[in-house]
C-alpha cells in the first residue's frame, strides 16, 4: 500500500531503536537508492498534506479511470450467474425426470444458491457507473474532515482507516543538509494518494472513523 516513488517497490516497515519505514527495492534487492524513513515524521507528512487547501489536495489525489476494468468484471460476473442459474434449472429437470434423488437435488443446488449469493455480492458492490465513484473534490473533502478525527485516534485506529481508505500511498524522502546528527532523519514527501473506488465503501470507512 505504502509505495516508493523512486523503483515502485512496495515499503515496509521495521524497527530500529524508533520505528521506520525502508523500500524493499533497497533492503531486498539492493537497485534503490531511497532512504529509511522515520514512522513518525511519515504520520507527520501524511497529516500535513490532508491539511493543504483544496487545490493542492487535488494535485496528490490520483483517481484511475477503470471503467473498463470494472465492465469486464461487471460482464463476468453476470455470465457466472447466468451459467448457475442454467444449471439449477437442469438440477430441477433431472429431479422430475427420476436422474438424481431429492437429497442429491438439494445438496447441489445448496452448493450453486451459496455461490450465487457470493458472485451477487461482489457484482453489487462494483461501483454503478460515476455516481458511485469518488472524484478528487469528494475526497479531498473527505480527507480535509478525516484529518481532526486522526489527530485524536490512537495509532491502531490511524493505520487502520489509512490501509482500508487508500489503495496506494506515493512516497519519497529528502535527506537533512549537511552531516545528519543524531536524531535527524530523511523527510517524508507524500507525492500521491490513490482512494479505493466504491462510494458506498468509502462511507461506511467515514462514518466508523467518526464513531471511534
């Protein structure tokens, strides 16, 4: 979730006297350059971009056009409810012609009912054309409200709504000037915020912070 600017490798964190976040392109595989970066001063870059005005809130925000995407999951899903309800129907018809007995018939078309209820499930969260999908002004709102609630939230709270809100966290890192002394670490910039795309899923995220 939380992304290296520099290679793209995911960042993780680990502890080192203070906790700290280092891309795994650097620690695994040695091809980047990215510095370790202190937990802390990331909480603190995080907060200070939901307290930007609107107009740079917008400029982080990045919100990927997957109509595509979601049409052709929309389109297999219907297919997959389409292709179970075919074969109950045949389940029904064996029944009546004396080809499976009625515990048989009930056995499958439990096992098809329960999968059908799973693919119906998924297809209605899938978001319903762009009203119900999040535009940057929506979520820079949002996030311009979150802000006061995650000053007050306790550090489980904080890293729960961030990983269940954003997809993707863009980050890169500037070192002190000079000869870094104790205590100075590399300075967080959060360079992009990539939201989940469902609406009603974003809602339901808001109001539960609101209640913690």
């Amino acid at each position: 979730m939380l992304k290296c600017v520099r290679c793209g490798k995911a960042m993780v964190g680990f502890s080192r006297g203070a906790r700290f976040c280092r891309c795994t392109g650097r620690s695994n595989v040695g091809t980047c350059n990215m510095p370790a970066i202190h937990s802390g001063r990331l909480e603190q870059a995080f907060l200070a971009a939901l307290d930007y005005d609107s107009d740079q809130m917008r400029k982080l925000i990045d919100v990927p056009d997957r109509s595509d995407e979601i049409k052709s999951r929309r389109e297999a899903l219907e297919a997959e409810i389409e292709q179970i309800r075919k074969r109950k129907k045949k389940w029904q018809t064996a029944y009546a012609d004396d080809v499976i007995s009625l515990d048989d018939l009930w056995e499958r078309t439990r096992e098809d009912a329960e999968k059908e209820k799973e693919l119906s499930q998924e297809f209605a969260a899938l978001p319903q054309g762009r009203s119900n999908v999040w535009t940057r002004e929506m979520i820079a709102e949002v996030l311009a409200d979150a802000r006061e609630a995650l000053l007050s939230a306790d550090e489980a709270g904080k890293k729960a709504f961030i990983r269940e809100f954003f997809e993707r966290i863009t980050v890169d890192a500037q070192k002190p000037k000079g000869k870094p002394a104790p205590g100075r670490y590399s300075m967080p910039v959060i360079l992009e915020l990539v939201p989940r795309q469902s609406k009603s899923y974003l809602c339901s995220l808001n109001g539960s912070l609101w209640r913690s």
